[in-house]
C-alpha cells in the first residue's frame, strides 16, 4: 500500500493558478508511488548495488569470520621481499566476499593480474580519515573504484588467488586475503590489533 502523505493544512493559496499546480503535482506524485513496483527479493548468496557498491547480506563482520589464517603478521612466506610478512593472511573460497573493515576513500585500485603474475594481484587501498593505508590483495574481484568513499562493512571485492599466491592446504587454490595496514608515517601496523581496536 503506498504510503500516504498528509496535505499541509497551515498554507492555503487564494490564487487559483497554484491551487491547481498543487492539485497537478500531488495527482503525479501518487501516480508514480501506485506505478512503482516493490523491489523483489535477492538470494543470499548474490550481490546487491546499493550506491554503487556491491553488497551481500551475510558478509564476515571480522577477520575470524573471513576465513582461516595461514600466515600471521610478522610471519614470513616464500614470496616476502625482506622476509618478513607485514600483513596478516586469510584463507578461504574463491569469491568470499570481502568487507571494508574501515570507513575511508579508495586511494588505488589494481586490475586485469592472474595467478602466477608478480607481487599482490589485484587489489584495492582504502585510505582512512586518519591517514591509514588498508590494502586489501589477491582479489579476484573488485567492485569499487578511486575516490569513491566506503564505510565500514561495504563489500569491495572477493577474495581470490591472483598475483604471486600458493596453497599451505592439500589440493588448494591459493584463494586468500592478504591484509596489511600502514598508518599515516608509512609504519606497518597489525591488522589484528587495528581491527579489534576499532
């Protein structure tokens, strides 16, 4: 049932040109909600756009809930330049969606790498109010583009095997969230640690 707008009772024209431009409006305003359909239900399992940003309804609110981690913050893997990992890595599915765990602007964006190319992948860099620099890689999908302002909980893309990625599991696909954060000074900073704190 459209939703019912009640007249304002306190301005009452004596001109008869803009009582029949109210009367004109108000007849295609309740045209256009009768004409209007509701919005039919989505599966669970598929992404909505809402502004632009792809949503799911069941989406991980925390880095426990993304996945397993196979490499933790100061760990190393076979790929990292120094020897140390800087970030913190989650395994899951190919196509597990992934959330923005901050508020902040798209700084940079990475398309178009596969498997078995060099360094991150794809991947996608939040930069928050307060200068921290969240890069989330090895998506297989992104959904977000630079300058566009996310909030906490916005999908941006899913987690996916692209860039120099292998498996620590039997039969694995190298499907992973390769997180690291750096805060306004360039500093890696654990992303554990930064998460639960906010």
């Amino acid at each position: 049932m459209p939703i019912q707008y009640p007249l304002n009772k306190s301005y009452t024209p004596k001109n008869e040109l803009y009582n029949k431009m109210i009367d004109v409006s108000q007849s295609l305003g309740k045209a256009t909600r009768e004409a209007t359909p509701a919005p039919s239900p989505t599966p669970t399992s598929a992404p909505q756009q809402t502004g632009g940003i792809s949503q799911y309804q069941n989406i991980p609110k925390t880095l426990s809930d993304l996945g397993t981690q196979t490499t933790p913050y100061g760990g190393s893997t076979r790929y990292e330049p120094g020897g140390t990992h800087m970030g913190v890595d989650i395994a899951n599915k190919m196509g597990t969606p992934i959330p923005s765990f901050t508020g902040g602007t798209v700084t940079d964006v990475r398309t178009g790498k596969v498997q078995g190319d060099k360094g991150y992948g794809n991947y996608v860099i939040v930069t928050t109010p307060q200068g921290e620099k969240v890069r989330y890689s090895h998506l297989s999908n992104n959904f977000v583009s630079v300058g566009q302002e996310l909030s906490s909980g916005d999908v941006l893309g899913t987690m996916g095997n692209t860039g120099s990625t292998y498996s620590q599991f039997k039969n694995g696909t190298g499907s992973h969230l390769d997180l690291r954060i750096q805060d306004a000074y360039g500093k890696f900073i654990s992303p554990i640690s930064y998460i639960s704190s906010h």
